[in-house]
C-alpha cells in the first residue's frame, strides 16, 4: 500500500492508504478524526465537507491518495483550544443545529462561504449551502447563524 | 390536576448543551462506536419485488479470504428465533376477526416481497471484503407477479403476497356513527368529493442507520449499540420476543443519534441479525447502513389515498364529513406501522371546525414495498390534510372563500372541553384566535401589491391557509431518575430518547429551575437500558409532556424530602418548611437551608428524621399521563408560482401554534420550522416511487429531493400561549410533529390559489414542476 503524507489541522502524518480508500474513510478511521461524517453515498448531503489545501470538497468524493501532500482542515481544527471558532458560536447561539451529524460540514462550508465572501447576503448563504442537507432545523437558523457568524468574523 | 409554574426553567431560551460536542465533531454516533477487534457486517438485499428463492449459493463467497461468516434464510430457519412482532394499536378487523400478521423474519425465508429485504448477513474482517463476499453469493430468484401500489394490491386478480391475507388486506377499519354522518350529508345543500394522494415518503435522518453487537461468552450477556429511538421497548422485543435471550442480557444503548422523525423507532432485521452473528463469532459486529441501502430498508411513511367528502350547506356551514382511505403498508405489518392509515389517521378528521358526523374507514394492504411504520406526525398529517384539502376544493367549486369557511366553522372556545366526534378530548384552546392571529402575522396588507409585482414578471401568487387540529401520543409512562453524585454533580436519567430535540438541554433546564440548581451540575443521560428502569423513547411529541412531566413530578418529590431534612434540622414540623430559589426556609424565621446543603446532608443518618434513610434525595420517578394533548394551530403561506415551467417559490410563511406552555421558544421553534422543512418537501418534492416491476426509483440523495437551504421560505412562528392544559405537569401540549402537520394542506392550498384562474383545484403531491406545468396545459385545454 503507498503512504501519503498529509497536513491535517497543522500537524503532518504520513499513512499508508488502500487504492480505494476514499478521503472521509482516512479521516474517521485512520486519522479517528470523526467529526466529518458519512450521510450519503453520492456526494449529495455535504456532512464530510473538509478544506482541501483551503477550499472545500465533500471528502467522499475524494481518494485518499488524490489529497498526498495536502493541507487538510476538518472540523476537530476550528477551535482555538477551548475557545469555539466565531461560527461555531454563532450556530449554538442561533440553534443553528439540532442532531448535529450534518453540522460539521454545514460549519465547514460556511466558514469557507464567509472567507470567500466577508459580505455574503442571505441569497448567497442560501445558494452556498445548497450542497449541504439539514433534515432538522429547516436552515432558518443556519442561515441567521452564518449571518451572525460573518459579521463575528469580519471583526 | 393544577398546572405546574416553576419560578424558573420555564420561559428560558437556554442554549443547548450538547451543541458545543456537537459543533467541534466530538459528538459520538454510531458509526464512531468501535469495538476492540470488531468484525463488520453488510446485508444483502433483494434486488426483486416479488420472487421464489430457489437456491442461494453461499460458497465461493465463504471461501474469500477475511469472510468469517454468512448467514441465510434457511441457516435463521434453524435458529428457532421468533418474528419481528408488531404492536399496532388497531387489531381487529372490523367484523371483531383478527388482523392477518404475516412473520417477519430478520432474513427472508424462502420468498423474497420486496426490493431491499434482507436475504442474507456477510460478516467479514473489513467493509470491502463484505462487500466483494456479496458479490460472490449466487441467488437463483425465482420472478412472481407483483404489486406495488396498494389501489392495484386490493383488486380482484392481484398477485397475493401472503396466503393468509386473502385479497393483500392486513386490516380494515372504521371510526364514527356512519349513520350520523349519513344524515348529515342527507340533510346538506352539498356534498363535494375529491381523491387525494398522500404521496410516500421517507424520514431520511442525516445519519443512517446503524448497529453495533457485542456478546461476552463468560457471562452470555449482550451489548447493542444502536441508532434507535426506542431503546427499552426494542430490546425487550429483541431479546424477549425475537431471540429469546431474555432483556437482562441485553444491555441496549443509544449513542448520540443523527435525526430520526420515526424512522428510527421500530424494531429492524439488522440488530437482530448482528447480534446473532457477535454470538456465533463470540466478537463484536458492526453494521452501518448506507444511503441508497436507507433509501430500499428504512420504513417509508404517509402513502393513502383517500376519497373525501365534505357536506355544508348554502351558507358555508360544515355538516358532514366522509373519509374512505387505502393505505399501503408494504410487503409486511411494521413495528406499529398498520396502525398509522387505520387509528391513527382516523383521531383528527375533520380537525378544529364542528361537524354534525364524521365518518372515516380505511383499508390497509399488502405490497411489494418495504414496509410503512411511523414517520414524524404518524396519521394526523394525513388527516390535517384531508380536511383542509376538502375545505378549498369545496371553496373552489362552490364559489366561496375559504377562509371565510374556517372562521364560520371553526369550534368556538366556549364549545370546550368537549369530546370529538372522534372520540378525542378537546380540553382546551381557542382555535378562532389562533386563526385570526395567524391571518394577522400573514401581512395580508402587503399581498395585493406582491400580485402586482409577480404578475408583472410573468408569474401567478397564491395564498393558502391551514388550521390543524393533532394529539400527541407515544408511551404514556416516563421515567426520571435523579442521583446526587459524590464529586456534586446530579445525575439526571430519562427514558425519552432525543435525537436531535434538545433534552439534554429542556429536561436539564428543568430540574434546574425546579431545584435552583446550575445547569453545568447536571449530567443527563438517556436512551440506556441501564439508566432507567423504563423508557418510553421517541414518538408522539412526549418529550416534554411525559418526559419534561416526570422530570417535574421526581423535582417536587425531591423537594418534599429536602424539607423534611430542613424541618428536621430546623426542629420544626416539614409542613413549615417552605422551598424558593434553591432554598428552604421557614416563614418568619431565619432558618434557611440551600438545596445543595440538603443533597450533601442526606448521605448521614444524623441528619436525617427517622423515617428517611441516606441516599433519600436520590429519587426515581414514573409519570404517566391519562389523556393525550392537544396541539393546535394556524398555517398560512405565500407562494409564486412560475406558469411557463411549473416552478413553485414558497415565499412566505407564518404559523402560529398553541402548544399551551413553551418551556423553551427556541426549541419549540426549531422543531417547527424543521416540521415545515420536511411538510414543503412532502408537498413540493419529496416521493417514494416504485415503478410497476416493483424497483425503487427514487433510491438516492440524487433522485429523492430533500429541501435545500433555498428551497425555504423564512418562516415567521408564534405562539398562542393562554390555553394550557391540565392533562399534564407543565400545561404543555407537544411541539414535535406540528410544522408537518399543517405544512402540506397550506402549501398546496396557495399553489391552487395561485392557480385558480386556469381553473386547477387540486394536483396530488408533490407538486413537481412536471405536475404543476400538465395541471396548467390539462386544464387550459380542456377550457
């Protein structure tokens, strides 16, 4: 099997990886970062949504040897110790969750939206976030969370 | 029984504990439960309707390098384990002979009756072996004639799926005086009929289903993890009924759990199969299902169709209503799923407004489907949808305005309480002023200029309303168990099972404000066979009601107790000792004693009075409620309808919604909206579609369409809070189940609105472009 080497949240590893290892499979059981979740067979829910050398990509469509040599962010990264990242905040403030399995990659997505676009519009969380699925909470509060979110984030 | 005003906990729009595990990916489902040395699991799944299995060749697959085990039908034959058992309410055929329960076996046996059941269990050292030792298991199927749709499953000639269910039907059913009803529809100006479709649909919980047995040879006791939202009634079908292990040696657990809406609430073949195979290899197995494998295998919900009849009179007033259904159970009964299109639609029909009779029947057959049990709201969003459907369509051919309609029929508060026509307790609310405040809040000022604005762009606007009448439901008993840790944490134990709800954080919240204790102090746990005695888990909307009910009836005994602590160390009689903000005192005294002062007292005898013992404030619990609630509401909602494609823009939406007492807005509103969310998707999107060799269509993300974050209109929720009810320690009345009750009925009411001037008074959901644009073409060439 080929080792890879990869940057995840900071901190460089190197694996060896199965031909048909997918990325979210090397995250959760090799890496045991399971934060990124599995909802779907087909790259449609967006609950593994990571950040692939800075720009997101739904790690179920992605072979873990494609990512050698990447910088990898993933939900477990976005705190700063103790301290929960602007938009992780602004999703508890908003009940912008209620299971919680999409909302790392629901997080994710946003945090990424809002650095593409510091004054992203309601229209544009919206269409932003079209690749990620929530059964639970119907986005409104998402969507109020990444607004709030944004504004925490713009300082 | 009086209502119950805590001084605090109630009213507060706490934020939830759990979000912080949950926002960092430190949550823990099942798919990051992992076992030491743990072996994985897949099933192989009939990829036919309806065949004979003539032989199924199992040995080039067990020759595969890291396959430990298969297991068949004819290997479960040899088990002697039971069937899955179904505990429908409704058992009885009307005539008094019993519904025909076919078994239900974990593994098909000799016959295959839908695509997706389990025909055998592949335990291997990894997930890809699994899947390879799949493709190397050769079955010989056998094609029978099928039947998927339940219209086509009840006429003469049909394909018979079960000898003992002669004509596919499992059940039939009636509810109201038929004769009533009949004069009533004798004596009206009108009767106005339509067939509607309730189309099926699935919960599609974010997180698949997924299992994890352990079985520890020494001791012949077994561990199951499980995505499951009824832990304690499930392990004892599990191991009493099924496997015969009996419940103490089933320790049943579930970890946190992705959503479930009622797809996670019955008993299915996998656990049940794992746990046998943990036994045969004396090693733990791990089962996760995926997507497209949830699509074939979880239970689908909804799928009637219904014949509705509504009589009024001249001037609108509502005489009778006549309800004959068909409801689809597939291929067999569910855990409870046969009672969902006979008892369970049949309590809300005809909703808030008064009738003269009511009348409702329902047929439930056999398919070639999987099968239907419980998704979130379980009958009454059938029935919401059958009465307000029939109000517009009546509207509609009669010339009147619909919701002037509900105003004139709608069951004045003075009317209450009151027995339904239906039997069910109407105790308490004020349906005309939550209708009135809903039209209110809906900016009807604003709706004329918004016409303007969409017909200027090509585009028809309609307005549709709603006014659902539901009842909760689900166990009537709930356990709370409060211990007082060691380190001065409380340790709070109930047998409701959140998957997403929030309890961790409402019933904390609660005895928190019960007691005057902080929140940070309480460890909750749930959904664990070993931390209550009894639990009713999820369904109904009995999280609070029951749930939130128990957690209060063990607070006020724990105060009790704390004040004979204080009575006894104050010398003074307990009856003196009153209890506020997390204090004991006596009335013009200045003996005050904190509740923390009295946990960390009652461990010593010597402070106790002689008829308590140590450990008394540690406290357990059951509540159980004698009548079921009910929850009301108002829906309205605006939608812009594109004629050239058929495209519909949900614009705007307002509910407002008496739940009697909110313990917290924020939740509340959460679990609305949510219900939309999944009502709009029922009603716009979202379809179970076998075609006719009995293949599932629509068997993916990609082709069943779940709401996206810009299929939502914002959504404005209040609440009418002046009417709390007595059948319960909070007042409160169920907030789950609401937002998909009234959300389809209003939904496809403004789309007909909108479309009134072609002349389209009913499309059956969902309302894809397709239907909407042939709706549109059908009726301007018909003229």
């Amino acid at each position: 099997m080929p080792a890879i080497t990869v940057r995840v949240n900071g901190l460089e590893v190197t694996k060896e990886v199965g031909a048909r290892t997918l990325l979210s499979t090397f995250i959760r059981e090799q890496l045991k970062l399971t934060g990124t979740h599995v909802g779907c067979d087909t790259s449609q829910c967006g609950a593994c949504v990571v950040t692939l050398d800075g720009k997101t990509v739904k790690s179920c469509a992605v072979f873990a040897w494609e990512a050698d040599g990447a910088d990898i962010g993933t939900i477990e990264g976005l705190a700063d110790g103790d301290k929960m990242h602007p938009m992780q905040e602004a999703f508890r403030e908003h009940h912008g969750l209620q299971c919680g399995f999409c909302t790392p990659g629901m997080v994710m997505t946003a945090v990424s939206l809002v650095e593409n676009n510091p004054d992203i519009d309601e229209d544009g969380i919206r269409h932003g976030l079209e690749g990620n699925i929530c059964r639970c909470t119907g986005y409104q509060n998402i969507i109020d969370a990444v607004k709030t979110g944004a504004k925490a984030m713009r300082g | 029984m009086a209502t119950y005003v805590a001084r605090n906990g109630i009213g507060e729009n706490q934020r939830r504990v759990e979000d912080v595990r949950f926002l960092t990916g430190h949550g823990k489902y099942i798919d990051d439960v992992n076992i030491e040395n743990q072996a994985y699991a897949m099933v192989l799944r009939s990829p036919e309707a309806h065949a004979d299995i003539k032989s199924i060749d199992v040995s080039e697959a067990a020759a595969l390098d890291g396959v430990l085990l298969i297991v068949t039908g004819d290997d479960w034959k040899s088990t002697g384990y039971d069937p899955i058992p179904t505990k429908s309410a409704v058992r009885t055929f009307i005539d008094g002979s019993d519904m025909k329960v076919p078994p239900h076996h974990a593994l098909a046996i000799d016959r295959v009756r839908y695509v997706g059941q389990p025909v055998a269990l592949v335990v291997a050292e990894t997930q890809d072996i699994c899947r390879d030792a799949m493709e190397l298991i050769e079955v010989d199927y056998e094609s029978l004639p099928s039947v998927t749709h339940q219209s086509e499953a009840i006429k003469e000639g049909a394909p018979q799926i079960w000898d003992i269910a002669p004509g596919n039907v499992c059940l039939d059913f009636e509810l109201g005086d038929e004769e009533v009803q009949k004069k009533a529809f004798a004596d009206a100006d009108h009767v106005i009929t339509l067939n509607m479709v309730n189309n099926r649909v699935t919960a599609t919980p974010m997180e698949p289903r997924g299992a994890v047995a352990d079985f520890d040879p020494e001791t012949g006791k077994f561990t199951l993890w499980n995505s499951s939202q009824n832990i304690h009634a499930n392990r004892d079908t599990i191991a009493d009924v099924v496997l015969k292990i009996g419940k103490e040696n089933l320790h049943h657990i579930a970890p946190d759990v992705g959503g479930g809406f009622g797809g996670k609430n019955g008993v299915y073949p996998e656990p049940i199969l794992i746990l046998h195979a943990a036994k045969e290899l004396k090693r733990a197995v791990k089962w996760i299902n995926d997507r497209s494998e949830s699509f074939l295998s979880d239970t689908h919900g909804r799928d009637q169709v219904s014949k509705v009849q509504i009589a009024l009179d001249n001037d609108g007033t509502f005489r009778g209503l006549r309800t004959e259904s068909v409801g689809n159970l597939g291929a067999f009964c569910g855990t409870v799923g046969s009672f969902t299109p006979t008892g369970g639609s049949s309590r809300t029909q005809g909703g808030p407004f008064k009738f003269d009779g009511i009348y409702y029947t329902a047929i439930a057959p056999f398919t070639n489907t999987c099968p239907l049990d419980p998704y979130r709201g379980a009958g009454r969003p059938e029935g919401s949808y059958h009465i307000d459907r029939i109000i517009d369509y009546a509207a509609a051919q009669l010339g009147m305005d619909p919701i002037e309609l509900r105003r004139k029929n709608l069951i004045p508060p003075e009317a209450l309480p009151m027995k339904s026509p239906m039997g069910l307790d109407i105790d308490c609310g004020n349906f005309p002023e939550v209708f009135e405040e809903t039209i209110r809040i809906s900016d009807r000022e604003g709706y004329a200029k918004r016409v303007e604005a969409s017909e200027a762009k090509g585009m028809k606007r309609g307005f549709g309303v709603c006014m659902y009448l539901e009842c909760t439901g689900g166990g009537p008993k709930e356990e709370a168990k409060v211990t007082f840790l060691d380190n001065g944490k409380v340790e709070l134990s109930v047998g409701t099972a959140s998957t997403g709800m929030g309890h961790e954080t409402v019933h904390a919240q609660l005895l928190a404000g019960h007691l005057g204790l902080a929140m940070e102090d309480i460890v909750f746990r749930q959904s664990d066979t070993d931390a209550t005695e009894i639990g009713g888990g999820h369904g109904g909307s009995r999280g609070l009601e029951v749930g939130g009910s128990a957690v209060t009836q063990t607070s006020r005994q724990i105060i009790e107790v704390g004040k004979k602590i204080a009575a006894h160390r104050f010398d003074v009689d307990a009856d003196k000792v009153e209890f506020e903000d997390g204090r004991f005192h006596v009335p013009g005294t200045n003996h005050t004693m904190t509740i923390r002062d009295a946990i960390d007292s009652q461990n010593d005898p010597d402070n106790l009075p002689d008829d308590l013992e140590p450990g008394c404030m540690n406290i357990s619990s059951v509540f159980e409620r004698g009548i079921i609630s009910i929850p009301n509401g108002g829906h309205a909602c605006e939608v812009e309808v594109d004629p050239e494609t058929g495209t519909i823009k949900v614009d705007g939406y307002w509910v407002v919604d008496d739940f009697g007492t909110i313990v917290n807005e924020m939740l509340a509103s959460g679990q609305v909206m949510g219900g939309i969310a999944q009502g709009l998707g029922q009603a716009l999107m979202e379809d179970i579609y076998y075609d006719e060799s009995g293949q599932l269509v629509t068997g993916s993300l990609m082709d069943y369409a779940l709401p996206r974050a810009d299929d939502m209109p914002r959504m404005v929720i209040a609440y009418y809070e002046d009417a709390p009810t007595e059948k319960n320690l909070l007042g409160v009345k169920g907030a789950g189940e609401a937002g998909c009750v009234g959300a389809p009925p209003a939904i496809v009411n403004a789309v007909c609105d909108a479309l009134k001037e072609y002349g389209v008074h009913h499309i059956d959901m969902p309302l894809t472009p397709e239907k909407v644009w042939k709706a549109i073409r059908d009726a301007k060439a018909t003229g």
